[in-house]
C-alpha cells in the first residue's frame, strides 16, 4: 500500500512539474541583449627590472645593483617589501657563461607602481644607476571587478531599454525578467609595447623627459534576457 501511494505521489510531482515547465516556455515573452562598455586609466603598472653584472661589464656585482637599485626605489616612496617581487621564483640567480670561463649573474624582478609619471621616474632612476634592461610588463585596474559589476548593470538597463521600445509600439508592456544570461567580455588590455613615448617639462624646468603614457583599459558587458510580455 505504501509503494503505491508513493508512486502515486511521485507521479503527481512529475506531472505538475511537467506542467509548470510547460506554463513557463508557453508565456509570451521578448527577447533582448543589452551592452554597456567604458574605459578606464591603468592604475596597476608592472614594471619588469632585470638586473645583470652584464650591464656593468662585471663591474658591479648585482647584490650591489640590487642595494642601489632598493634605496633609490625607497627614496622615491615607494614601499619595495609591498610593491617589488622577484618574478623569478625557481631559481634566484640566473648565470651566464661568457666565452667558457666568466660566470655573470643576473636577476629579474616586477615592480608595481600606479601611475605613468611613477613609472618614468623608475626608468630614468634606474637608467642612471646603470640598471637599462627594464620594461613594461602590463598594465591593470586595480577596480576591475567593480567596474565589470557596474557594467552589468548597465547593459541590464540597456536589455530593459530596448525591451520596452519594442513593445510599445505593440501597445503591450513588459513584466518580469524569466531570463538572464551574462555573457562576459574580458578586458581588453593594452599591450606593453603600444604605450606612447611623450615629452613634458618637469617643476617647470626646461630639461624635457620622457613621460609614458598608457592606452586605457576597455571594460565591457554583454547581456540577453527574456521579459515577459503583457497586454
């Protein structure tokens, strides 16, 4: 008796489910996307330092460049037990074999700085310590997940927006959203190598330097959705 009135049970459930499904695709509805994009100035900028006794012509050892290359940073304010890392993990030194007898030692690091005029500063700083082997490893922002969320946001209210310019015409309305999907878009980051060479005068000076400035970021949300339709 109990696997029968089980049975019954679940054939009820399965039926009733079956029928709220079909409630739900069988209701009138408009289809929409909706977009929303901005741009965002990188304030995440990755410098990649390689520090190397090549440089000096093994004059310099890099335990030494290294010193030099740590108060120099420190002097500019720049917090290097936060911002500075060695991007070579595995091994702490790299060598060199120069003509099979001399050993030079090198090292990499990556330094975080948050803005374009920081980072002219640490080339022509570094420059001057002997230490040229330096670039631009990429760039970021630092409020990317908020962003992307505001983005989501918007393009809803885009998907929205178009909805209802569809439907008014109809003389109908929309209800509730049945349907979400978020599509999304990664940032379009630009690359290391695109980052513009100017000119500018420092403290008012007449001496010109070299300012990098960066491409900005593009952040992006692509949305569908699905409101139903009313009369």
């Amino acid at each position: 008796m109990k696997k029968i009135k089980l049975t019954a049970l679940f054939v009820s459930l399965f039926f009733a489910g079956n029928a709220q499904m079909k409630s739900f695709i069988d209701q009138p509805y408009v289809e929409v996307a909706g977009s929303a994009d901005t741009m965002v100035t990188p304030d995440e900028i990755y410098i990649k330092i390689d520090i190397s006794e090549k440089d000096t012509k093994n004059k310099t050892s890099v335990e030494e460049l290294e010193r030099k290359m740590f108060n120099a940073l420190k002097s500019m304010g720049i917090d290097v037990e936060k911002n500075l890392t060695t991007s070579d993990i595995s091994s702490n030194f790299k060598t060199y074999l120069l003509k099979s007898k001399d050993v030079m030692k090198s090292k990499e690091y990556m330094l975080k700085v948050k803005d374009a005029v920081t980072a002219t500063k640490v080339f022509i700083t570094l420059e001057d310590l002997g230490i040229s082997n330096t670039s631009i490893d990429h760039v970021d922002y630092s409020g990317m997940e908020t962003m992307k969320n505001l983005m989501r946001t918007k393009a809803i209210e885009n998907a929205k927006a178009r909805a209802m310019a569809l439907t008014k015409p109809l003389q109908q309305q929309i209800g509730p959203a049945i349907y979400i999907s978020d599509n999304e878009v990664y940032p379009i980051q630009p690359l290391a190598r695109q980052a513009k060479i100017n000119m500018y005068e420092a403290n008012g000076a007449d001496q010109q330097l070299p300012q990098i400035d960066f491409e900005k970021i593009q952040v992006s949300s692509n949305i569908n959705a699905k409101f139903i339709l009313k009369p």
